[in-house]
C-alpha cells in the first residue's frame, strides 16, 4: 500500500540509494487522495530538490478536485500563483 511504498522511499533517501527516487516519489506524489504521513519525507525530499514543479502540484490539485477532495485541491491551489490557483479553486467551489 501506499504507506509502505512512502516508508521504502524514506529507507532509500536515508541510505543514498537516490538513482530513479524522484521519478518514484512523484508517482506516490500524484495521487487524488489525501497521502498518509508516511509520505512526508518523500515529499519534503522532493521539494528540497526543486522537484515539486507548480506542474506537479497543479496536476495533484486537479486530480484530487476530479475525485472530489476539495479540501485537498485547495490546499494544493494555495501553493500556485494565483493565475493558476483561481481557476482550481473555483473548480472546488464549484464542487462544494
């Protein structure tokens, strides 16, 4: 499950084993759900990285307003420039 994918990426950011760890993170990253804790490390390696692109957040913020998690999709809009957080926050909006 997704719990232990997050876990076996943090074991991998701690022992150095990093060759294709971004493209993994990202796929737990994009995700319309709400990601248990376990991710966290996983995603605060990415964004220390540059890795969460204001694509990848929108991407996520679209697919958790397509499975109508407007809180998350909110969430992830705050963390765009507004040009592109209006347009999925009237899309949550909408969903509410």
């Amino acid at each position: 499950d997704q719990t232990l994918r997050c876990q076996a990426l943090e074991a991998r950011i701690a022992l150095g084993r990093l060759d294709g760890l971004v493209e993994a993170a990202t796929a737990e990253w994009l995700t319309g759900t709400s990601a248990p804790d376990a991710c966290n490390p996983a995603y605060d390696w990415l964004r220390a990285r540059g890795a969460l692109t204001p694509d990848l957040i929108e991407r996520r913020a679209r697919l958790a307003l397509a499975a109508g998690e407007t809180r998350l999709g909110r969430w992830l809009a705050r963390q765009l420039p507004e040009e592109r957080a209006g347009p999925l926050t009237d899309w949550a909006t909408l969903i509410e």
